[in-house]
C-alpha cells in the first residue's frame, strides 16, 4: 500500500519503522540473554533492512515534497 503512493502514506512509514526496529531490539536483546540462538537470531537481518529502507523513503519522500511546494 505504501509503495503505491509513497508521498501519500509517508506517516505509516513511522509505525512501519517502529516495527522492524522494535522486533530487531527484541531479537538482540533475547539473543544477549542467551534465550535464543544465532540461528534464531537471522530474521533480524531481513527486517533491519527493511527498517532501514523505510528510513530512505522517509527522507526521500520528505525532499521530494518541499520540491512540490
């Protein structure tokens, strides 16, 4: 949905990021208190990219407006 319009739906990015980076923390955090393993701990990579591709479209959509205006 957000890729269809992203200038659109540039405040869901927030709760989008928020997620990614959210369960990234959780991930890490169980892993430093040894109650998963490195093998668990491979989804992160995926959503920490994911989270950090909401972070570009956040910025490049932000420049892309004050264009427009």
């Amino acid at each position: 949905m957000i890729g269809s319009n992203p200038a659109r739906f540039r405040a869901l990015m927030i709760p989008g990021m928020l997620e990614k980076f959210g369960y990234c923390a959780t991930l890490v955090v169980l892993y430093a208190q040894g109650r998963i393993t490195a093998t668990d701990l491979q989804p992160l990579w995926p959503d920490f990219m994911i989270g950090l591709l909401f972070v570009a479209a956040f910025v490049k959509t932000r420049a892309s407006s004050r264009r427009l205006l």
